[in-house]
C-alpha cells in the first residue's frame, strides 16, 4: 500500500491521545486508504493486535449497527481487556455515531474515522465530540502522488511532464483509477460511478430530494462554470432561460447539499482593503475534475476554469485557507494563508497576449505588503516583473518552486 506521507505526519502528534482522528472528504479520495494505512502501523505491533476493532460501513457485514448504543456495545464486546483501537469507515452512516464515540474515548479508546458528510462534525450529536476530535481534510491525488500511484499500478502515461499534467488536468485524482488499465472508456465509467454514489447517494437520499432532474442542473451549471461567481439569483435566472423554474431558495438548498457531499467547494470573496468578506460573492469549484469530466467531458474551452480548480485543490491539500481576493476593481485569484503566512496568486492558461500579462501582473501589484505573490501559468518562461514570481505551473504542482 501507498504512503500517503503527508497525511500520516498529520496524523502522527495525536496518535493514542484521546481525541477522535477523523478524515473528511469526497467520496473515494482516499480516506479508507489512509484508515487502512493507520491500521496496518498498529497490527505490525504485537501488542495491539487483539485490541483493534475495524467496521466499514459501506459493508454489509454490520447491518445491526444501527445506532450509538449498538455501536458502543459492540465495541465494547470485541476487546476483552483494556481499551480498543476503533477504525470505523464511513461513520455518517451509524446515526449519532458522535456520542458512541464520546463514550469509548472516556473509557481510553484510540479512534479514527472517516466521513463524506462535510456535517457530520457539525450537527447537533456532535457537541458530543467537542473538543475531542481533529479533523482531517483530505484532497484527492497531488500532482506528484498521481504520478506515484501510475507508476505503482503500471498506468501508461505520455511522456512529459506537460503532457502527463494534462492527463490528469482531465481525469481527476481518485486514487481508485490507477487500478483499471487505462483507456478513455473504463475510466469515464469509473468516474460515472462515481458521481453516481455521491449525487445519487450521498446527495439526494441524505437530503430526500425529489427534483433530482432541478438538482443535476444546478450542478452542471457549476461545473460549467468553474472559477466564476455565482449566485443562487444567478442560477435560477438561467434555469429559468431554459424552461426550468427553480427558486432562489431551492438553488441555494441544492448547492448546500452538493457542498455537504464534497461535490463542490466553495470560495469567498476578501476585500484586501477593507479586511472583510464579502458576503454571496462566491465561486465554487469541482471537489475532483475527474467529476466534471464524467458530466460534461473534457472541454479546452473550459480550460481557465479548470486551472484553477487544479490550484484551489493544491492549495488546500497544503494546508491553507483560500479566499478570492479584490483590491478596488482587480481580483486575485487566490489569497492562500496559514498562521503567520500569506500567499497572494494569479491563475492562467497562457499570458502570450500583452493584455493578459498586464491583467494577471497588474492585480498582484496593487497589493502593497511583502508576502510573495505569483503567478501560474503553462508558459514554460514568462518575465519577472516588480518582484512578482513567474512559475510554470506543472512544476509548481510538483513543488518545484
């Protein structure tokens, strides 16, 4: 199996202490992987090994855990003496799985978890949990990993690195790819299957919603839309063009459902000048590209978008919060920040055009502080200007520079 090293140093300073690991994320990004990564540390200690409990919920070997009480007495019952080690796959899927939990960590228990609810931590059963868990976010393949995991399962990829960035520019970062030998028509199937799951699955049965045909239209609108701002009052007006009514309520439910499911991320906008955000003025973008190519294909003429859709996610993978950015009438693609760190960049398919290079450089230099500013691009070599750093952006992706 695959060290997904970044992720386990993450999990490293709070292993054995009583705090609930759980890894949030989209569907198939990797979460189980990373829970049977953890698992295998423990079992490879003798120790341990009659101490481990392991529940994956998207079997169907545990159809009686059905609430918090069954999952306590069963966990209870499957350690003879001491406290256990829990893994639990898909926690969502155990109503009020929060206060079992609560429960074991009082008796010692170590747990980890994973979910695909971006709720889960945040409904009513989790005060349960508060204060006594660490949230995991997990993206799916970096740049470098994708490469990784193909050369791993013997995945035929071009042989540059631009042309492999394309490759996976248009087929995503589900780790689960790179097991089917690649052809266009298997993998188009697998990432269907999976947009299945979460829109069908984790969207319209969590949510009961009835207007699936309304729900997928919201959707596809987004995900045409990479990168752009959009409204609720935006999307029902062009539903509406195309003899579709939806109210501005029931779009804004809809795109909280698709954010619920990981399906998409959402961006605000920060006023740089004024230190605020900027209430619905928002982008959103795909919670994995391999998703807009299963609805829509891969389309160049949507390239920009999915540029910074591939950033966004590379950002976030990093540990950083992300904001859109306005300076006056100018926009940063993206303000990137951690504790006592900022990063301020500009996103583009190519600055041949003098326009372009002027609008992308022209952003960042209205910005008058000291954090490094740059700008991405596929020109392999583009000038510096005023400080601001040129980076080809495959090699960005690569941590290159």
């Amino acid at each position: 199996m695959i060290q997904r090293e970044p992720y386990i140093s993450l999990i490293e300073p709070f292993v054995g202490k009583p705090l609930a690991k759980v890894f949030t994320g989209l569907r198939r990004v990797g979460k189980s992987g990373l829970l049977a990564l953890q698992r295998e540390n423990f079992q490879a200690q003798a120790q341990n090994r009659d101490r481990i409990v392991s529940i994956d919920m998207e079997s169907l070997d545990f159809p009686f855990l059905d609430s918090d009480q069954a999952l306590y007495q069963y966990c209870q019952k499957q350690v003879s003496t001491g406290p256990g080690i829990l893994f639990l796959d898909e926690a969502q899927e155990i109503p009020a799985w929060q206060k079992a939990v609560a429960a074991l960590l009082q008796k010692g228990w170590d747990v980890y978890a994973t979910g695909s609810n971006a709720h889960m931590l945040s409904s009513d059963h989790a005060t349960h949990l508060a204060g006594r868990h660490i949230e995991i976010s997990v993206q799916g393949l970096s740049f470098p990993e994708f490469l990784e995991f193909a050369q791993h399962y013997n995945t035929i990829l071009p042989a540059g690195l631009e042309e492999r960035f394309w490759h996976y520019l248009r087929w995503g970062s589900f780790p689960g790819i790179h097991q089917i030998a690649f052809a266009e028509q298997p993998w188009r199937q697998y990432l269907d299957a999976i947009q299945n799951t979460v829109v069908l699955r984790d969207v319209v049965a969590r949510f009961q919603i009835r207007n699936i045909r309304l729900l997928e239209d919201v959707y596809t609108f987004l995900l045409d839309n990479l990168g752009q701002f959009s409204t609720a009052k935006n999307i029902s007006d062009f539903l509406k063009n195309q003899r579709s009514t939806a109210s501005q309520e029931t779009v804004h439910e809809y795109i909280g459902a698709l954010e619920s499911a990981f399906a998409l991320q959402k961006v605000r906008r920060y006023d740089l000048k004024g230190k605020r955000i900027l209430e619905r003025s928002e982008k959103y973008f795909a919670g994995d590209l391999g998703l807009r190519t299963a609805r829509r294909g891969f389309q160049t003429t949507a390239i920009s978008g999915m540029l910074e859709n591939i950033v966004f996610l590379e950002l976030r993978r990093r540990g950083f919060q992300v904001h859109v950015g306005k300076i006056g009438e100018r926009e940063v693609d993206f303000v990137a920040e951690k504790p006592g760190e900022i990063e301020y960049f500009q996103v583009a398919y190519q600055l041949g055009e003098p326009a372009t290079l002027e609008r992308e450089y022209s952003s960042l230099e209205q910005i008058r502080d000291n954090y490094p500013k740059t700008v991405l691009s596929l020109d392999r070599i583009s000038p510096q200007r005023g400080g601001i750093q040129h980076v080809f952006l495959p090699q960005w992706l690569m941590g290159e520079a």
